[in-house]
C-alpha cells in the first residue's frame, strides 16, 4: 500500500471509530448517499468470486472504504481475519457513478454443510466541508456506515431457503413472567424473519430482536407485553420472511403445544 493509501487508510479508521460512537453501527442509515445494490450477498461455494455494486447519489466525489468482518461490529478493519478479500478496498466515486466491488474467497476451509455468516461493511467518508466566508465556528462531520449481512452457501445442500421457512418449528417459552416466541431451524440456512408479532385478546405484541435464526439452531425473541397466562390456542403468530433478494413474504406460522 502507497503512503498516500495508508494515510488516507487512517484516516477512515479514525472516522470509523467516530461513525460507530456517533450512529452506534446504525445499518440502512440514511445520512449518506452511497448506496449497495442489495440488502445482503449471497456467496454460493461454487463460485470463486461474486460482485456487488455501489452507487453514488450525491453531487459530489465519495470516498468510501470496504471491508468483510466476522459480526464484531467494533473490530478495526486491519484487525480482521477472514476468508475473503475485497477490491478495491478503497475507492473514490464520482457523483451519479457507480463502483463494482469484487469480493473474493481465499480457500480457507469453512463447513460444508451448512452456511457461514459474515457482514460486509460500507463507510462513506463526506468531503472536507468548505468555510463560509468569516465562519470560524466548529464544523461537525460525520462519516456512514452500511453494513449487511454475507451469507456464504455451501454446494449441494439439502433443500432450499425456501422450503426451510416452511419447516421451522415456533414455540413459546416462559421464563416468569415473560413470554417469549421460539424458532428452531433444522434446516442448513440461515433464516431471516423479519416484524414478528403475537396477537392476544385482539392485541398485537411485537417481538424484540434482529430475526435471524441459525442452521441447525434457534433463537428465542422476547415478546413485548405478552401474559404467561394468555390461552395457547388463542394465539396467532404473524412474521415475514427476508428471501436472497431481500424481498419479505407474510407467513403464519402455527405454535407447537
């Protein structure tokens, strides 16, 4: 890396450090004006590489710099051990232009039998702010960070992401007096569910956390306000499922006695 690459390399992780502190690692923030072309990638095994776009919508020149981590959402980018490579890692776009990223897999063996999750990252770092005229106050900036999820699929798994949001099994789990909705997944995918409620006695009690189910795991999402006592069967589950394109379909799942 050229000297000037590495001072603008500190530059970012500088203004990383302050977009962590500042958004608290906000994805889908609106602040910015580059844009990915989807809400997650998909990295079949198969394939040796794949590719993701960015698009400038601001009126001028955008600095951005990318990077893959493992789900430590703090970890510094030069810290970062993983399986994949991205480039350019720094790049520089035009106003209305657009930047195809390459994200290569390195070889280092990950399991076959399910998939591996990872989260490529987007900080978009603003222009140096001109000075109107006398102004001599402070100048707050800021830089934005995008950050989605990767999934890396395996080949030759069983069955699809399709057919294993139609097999997850839902529960409710008690713990006192909190109640809350259990999803197992014995499928090799990662499930992503999106806006989970229960509705009781004609009101609706939404679920708390980010909605991704592990393969061949579970996750338990606490439901706001929902009694210990309320009748099983008088309980309707509602959810949305989030496919490879980021698209999300109602289903209505049936509890489990």
């Amino acid at each position: 890396m050229s000297y000037r690459n590495k001072s603008v390399a500190q530059r970012l992780t500088v203004l990383l450090a302050l977009c962590v502190c500042w958004l608290g690692v906000n994805p889908g923030a609106a602040f910015g004006g580059v844009t990915i072309s989807g809400t997650r990638v998909v990295f079949p095994a198969q394939n040796r590489e794949t590719s993701i776009k960015l698009t400038n919508n601001n009126d001028t020149p955008a600095l951005v710099q990318v990077w893959i981590d493992r789900g430590v959402a703090k970890d510094k980018p030069d810290t970062i051990n993983v399986p994949f490579t991205v480039t350019p890692p720094l790049a520089r776009i035009e106003p209305e232009k657009g930047q195809v990223l390459r994200i290569i897999y390195t070889g280092e063996p990950l399991p076959n039998d399910r998939e591996s999750i990872f989260y490529f990252n987007v900080l978009e770092v603003p222009p140096k702010a001109k000075r109107q005229d006398g102004d001599k106050g402070n100048i707050l900036q800021f830089a934005v960070r995008t950050r989605i999820k990767l999934f890396y699929r395996p080949q030759g798994l069983k069955s699809s992401p399709e057919d294993a949001v139609k097999q997850l099994k839902w529960s409710l789990v008690h713990d006192g007096g909190h109640v809350s909705v259990k999803v197992t997944n014995d499928a090799p995918y990662y499930i992503s569910l999106g806006n989970i409620n229960a509705v009781a006695a004609g009101h609706a009690h939404k679920a708390e956390g980010n909605g991704l189910v592990p393969p061949f795991g579970a996750a338990e999402f606490p439901l706001d306000g929902l009694s210990g006592n309320s009748p099983l069967g008088d309980i309707k589950l509602n959810a949305q499922a989030i496919n490879d394109y980021g698209a999300y379909a109602d289903i209505h799942p049936t509890l489990e006695q």
